[in-house]
C-alpha cells in the first residue's frame, strides 16, 4: 500500500451545545474530499479524539466511512494508545472500511526503543489493517532513532510513517534516504510539509488541509510533480495562513475559521482546550483572504 498525496485530519463538529454534529462532519468530508485531498483521517489529534466517548468514536468513524466510499477515497483512523493490550484491541475493533491505521508511538511511559518496536510488531500482528507510525516525539515524550525507524519498516503490516519531528533533523534524513525501504513517509508538521516531500516523502498530513483543501492539495502536489518554482511560491503563500491556523491550540483556530465561514455550525471545543480567540480567529481568516 503506497499512500501519497494529501490527507487531511479531519475536525470533529459539535454543536454550540458541545454534542458530536455528525451532519456537518459528513459535509466537510465530503467538501474536503471533493476539493482534491486524497483521504481523510477521522479521530486524528485535530479531531479531538480524547474527549470523544466510544459511542462517539464509532459514530465518527461510520460516517466518515460512508462518506469516503461514496468518494472511493481512503479514510485513516486514529488509533491506538500508550498500552499495547488496549491498542490491540482498539485495532481488533476497528472498522475494516478502513484503509490504515494511523497509530501513535506511546506515549507518556517512555518505553525503550526496543519495546517501542515490541509494541509495533504486536499490533502488526493483531490487525489486517495497515498501520502507519505516528513519529510525534513533542508529544509522545520518545523519539524514534533511525535505526528504530528502520526496524518498523521491515514489519509486516506497516505501512509508512507519519514525520512530526517539528524540524529537519538527521533522523529524518536519514529516514528519507534510506532507498531500499519502501514504507511511505508523510509530513506530519505542516510548516515542514513542502521541505520534507523535497527530500523524498510522499505526501503529508496536513490539519490545516480542513480550512483550504483545494490549495494544500496543491502545494503537495507541486512538491512532487513539479515544477519546483511554483510549489516554493506556493508553500511561501500559504505560510502565513498554516501560522495562524496554529497560533493556538489546534484545533482551536481552525474550528473558529470554519465556523466562522458557515462550513461547521460552532467554534466548539472541548476541554482542556478553550475556543481560539476572536484576535488568532481575524489573523487566520485575513491570512486566508489575502
């Protein structure tokens, strides 16, 4: 399974009121399908999935299913936590619409590069959905080494890597270099996003993708195609909107965006997070215009 392109981590929509508003998740799938993304990932960190109950989770992986089958376009779903008996059976349960599973390292514990590998290969072993790793170590607390990057690729079932290392840094060279893997890498960070696919990744997963699909799609289509004078203007553009869009808590300014423009009926979002404000909400929607 090669997974290229843009795939976009899809919001979760609540009402004013904070209940799941699953007719307004169905219709930004569909619009962020339909404006040239290449998948969606339902329950990724944009769509605010620890604060989601089970019911809730189901809910949001059945309708972004059906909306990607309309579509005949792949939907991820995140999955997965810092225990390796729960993440089994998170992935025993999950719903086979799915084309991969996007599974962070886990977090918080710190485990050894080493039981790292252990979790991933048990998992591999658990599930006939693909899995792609979530290498986000600011989050997680762990960073995986080139070496580890490397083991993970040679698992059966796993599929690529999502990047989110916040930088260029050695292990991601070395991880886009290796030519003899054939594990997909996406960009995770989207200001990274362009950068990274010019070394070698295949796409990026890209939260920012929610507010203007149509020029994300873009920008990494450029980045792999060419040619290289149009995707660097492109990616200068749109530097100041991905900025804004994370000036706050994700996915705090992309919800006030969005509401904002009539796409989602509320700014809502649960906590710990707090409702982006009306300053970071004007600067992403001027940096949008412009």
């Amino acid at each position: 399974m090669e997974l290229t392109g843009l795939y976009v981590p899809l919001v979760t929509p609540f009402t004013a009121d904070s209940n799941l508003d699953t007719d307004a998740l169905a219709t930004h799938a569909d619009a962020v399908l339909q404006q040239g993304a290449a998948g969606v990932i339902a329950l990724g960190t944009t769509g605010e999935p620890a604060t989601l109950d089970s019911a809730e989770r189901r809910r949001v992986v059945e309708v972004c299913a059906e909306v990607c089958a309309a579509r005949d376009a792949p939907l991820m779903v995140g999955a997965g936590s810092n225990s390796t008996a729960e993440s089994v059976a998170a992935l025993e349960g999950l719903d086979l619409r799915a084309a991969a599973a996007l599974v962070a390292v886990p977090s918080y514990t710190r485990p050894s590069q080493d039981g790292i590998v252990e979790h991933f290969r048990r998992l591999s072993a658990s599930t006939r959905v693909p899995l792609l790793v979530y290498n986000v170590p600011y989050r997680t607390g762990v960073a995986l080494s080139a070496q580890t990057l490397h083991r993970l690729a040679q698992l059966p079932n796993v599929v690529g890597v999502k990047q989110c290392v916040g930088a260029i840094d050695e292990t991601t060279i070395a991880l886009l270099s290796d030519e003899g893997s054939d594990m997909s890498v996406l960009a995770g960070d989207d200001l990274f996003a362009g950068p990274l696919i010019a070394l070698g990744a295949r796409g990026a997963i890209m939260a920012s993708g929610n507010v203007a699909p149509r020029a994300y799609a873009e920008l990494v289509d450029a980045w792999l195609h060419g040619p290289s004078d149009r995707a660097r203007r492109l990616h200068g553009t749109l530097v100041p909107l991905t900025r804004a869009l994370f000036a706050e808590p994700n996915p705090a300014v992309i919800k006030g965006v969005l509401a904002a423009q009539g796409r989602i009926p509320s700014a809502s979002v649960r906590l710990p997070l707090l409702r982006a404000s009306r300053t970071g909400i004007t600067a992403a929607l001027d940096a949008l215009g412009s």
